[in-house]
C-alpha cells in the first residue's frame, strides 16, 4: 500500500485544549494518549481543513472548553487518503476509519489500523495525512507528525499560527 505524497499549502484550523493553547505547536496530548492516527508516543497534531471539521473532532460529542486558532501550513509531503469529497480514498482507509480504534488499543492491546497505516506513511516521509473526518461527515481533517514552526529551523511541515496580537503564544 503506497499513497502519493505531495506537497500542500493552505489555511486550517485547530482547537487547542485549555491546558496547550499557550503552545499552539505542542503535539503533546496526542503524544501522551494517542489518537486515531497516531500511536502513543508519536506527536501529532490534529486540524481541520474548515473551523466545522475542527470544532468537531475536538468535541467528539462532549462539550468542553477550547480555543479554536487559525493556522496557514507549507508541507512538501502530504499524503491524501481522502477522495476530495470527504469519504476514504480505498478500502484500506474506509477500514481504518470504521475500526474502533480506542477499543482495539486500550481493551485489545491491538493495534488499530489506522496506526499501521500511519506508520507506513511516516516510513515513506509523510509529514502528515489527510483523512476523512471521523466526527463531521464530508469533513477533511489533517494529522501532521513532523512540522515546525514558521520562521523556526526543524524538519517537516512549516507551520504558522495566525495570532496577530499573540495573545495565545507565551514561547516566542
């Protein structure tokens, strides 16, 4: 299974939990937990491609507070499981997306398909991934798992927040 890997550039949103949006480039939380397309101990960060998307991969069906911050990505290896229409591009991510991967990784000890898929990509040099949302149908979210902020050395995707006021970093 080989996805073609193209660069991106485009603006995205993510919320930030309470606890990070003083560090609106950690990946932290999905390091400590894990996540649909990352395993725990892998960083990543979790967007969507429209505030909607964003707002309800960050919910997951439960109200809790959060910052929803507007970013602009440059990434030159972009793997797009999607179909442009915000459904799976193949069976292989149709199957990743349906598995429950919570209940495989924390019940099963198993790992989740998705995880698998991630983790060839990240071998190909992926930076991050396109998938369908899980939580906003026709939805388009994007997990990157190696980036860097704008204007900062560092190997991956260049990423900006747009913070004008720089009202959410405290690390410049």
């Amino acid at each position: 299974m080989s996805y073609l890997l193209r660069p991106l550039a485009c603006s995205l949103w993510r919320m930030l939990a309470i606890r990070y949006q003083r560090d609106p480039w950690s990946g932290e939380g999905a390091r400590l937990y894990g996540g649909r397309w990352n395993p725990p101990g892998q960083p990543a960060l979790y967007l969507g491609t429209d505030h909607a998307t964003a707002i309800a991969e960050y919910y997951q069906g439960l109200a809790k507070p959060g910052t929803l911050a507007p970013y602009r990505l440059a990434a030159s290896a972009i793997a797009d499981l999607t179909d442009g229409r915000g459904g799976a591009i193949d069976q292989a991510v149709a199957e990743a997306m349906a598995a429950p991967w919570k209940h495989i990784a924390e019940i099963e000890r198993g790992t989740p398909p998705s995880w698998t898929l991630a983790t060839a990509l990240m071998g190909e040099g992926a930076e991050g991934a396109l998938v369908p949302s899980a939580q906003n149908p026709g939805g388009t979210a994007l997990v990157l798992w190696r980036w860097c902020r704008k204007g900062r050395t560092g190997e991956g995707a260049e990423l900006e927040l747009l913070d004008p006021d720089g009202s959410l970093n405290l690390h410049h």
